[in-house]
C-alpha cells in the first residue's frame, strides 16, 4: 500500500512541477505574463512548486527503504522520471496542443520504460 501511495504522491507533485516549471510559458502565450518582470514570474512559478514539494518530499519519505518504503533510492528516482516525463507529455497535449509527439519521443518513452525494468532487476 505504501507503494501506490507513494505513486500518487509522486503523480500529484509532478502535476504541480509541470505547472510551475511550464505554466507561465501557457500564460504568456495567453497574453496574461507579458508585462510581468522575470522576478515576478519566478515569484509565480515557486508558488507553484510550493505544493510540489508538499507531495514530493512525502512521497519520497515514506516510499523510501531506509524508512520502511518499498523502493530503493534509485527506484524511487527512476519512477519519478517516468512519471514526471509522462504527466508532462500529457499536460503538454493539452496546453500546448501545437506540440506534436514523434516516433523519437516514443522510443525515448521505451528507454524510460527498460530503465524501470533494469532498476527493480535484482
């Protein structure tokens, strides 16, 4: 059970990491940040980021061996990858619709998909 809970953790904060690393880009496009300074749109993206440390941190504490979790700390790396790559493509498709997913980016999404199979080897 702590293993799926630390997935959803991990799902939530990168939602929120994605918004705060590239929501402002969606914003400037939509005309609204323009006219912000770069220190305003910093000050904006680290509100952001703030709940994406809520989860992350929590995620990562309680999935974590040394605390009792089911996942190393290169398997928690790892699957954090993934799911930050994943929830991006997603967000991405949807704010950024002009952004179109290539044959490369799925193979990338391959590779992403054999390192998590090579982490939990034993």
């Amino acid at each position: 059970m702590t293993g799926i809970y630390t997935i959803l953790l991990l799902l939530g904060s990168n939602v929120f990491m994605t918004l705060a690393w590239y929501g402002h880009l969606k914003l400037q496009q939509m005309n609204i940040s323009t006219s912000w300074p770069l220190i305003g749109v910093i000050a904006f993206s680290w509100c952001i980021a703030f709940f994406e440390y809520c989860l992350m941190v929590p995620a990562n504490r309680a999935g974590f061996t040394g605390n009792g979790g089911p996942f190393t700390l290169m398997q928690l790396k790892v699957i954090q990858e993934v799911i930050s790559l994943t929830v991006f493509t997603v967000i991405a498709g949807f704010l950024f619709q002009g952004e179109e997913l290539h044959w490369n980016h799925i193979a990338a999404f391959c590779c992403l998909i054999l390192a998590v199979y090579f982490v939990f080897w034993e």
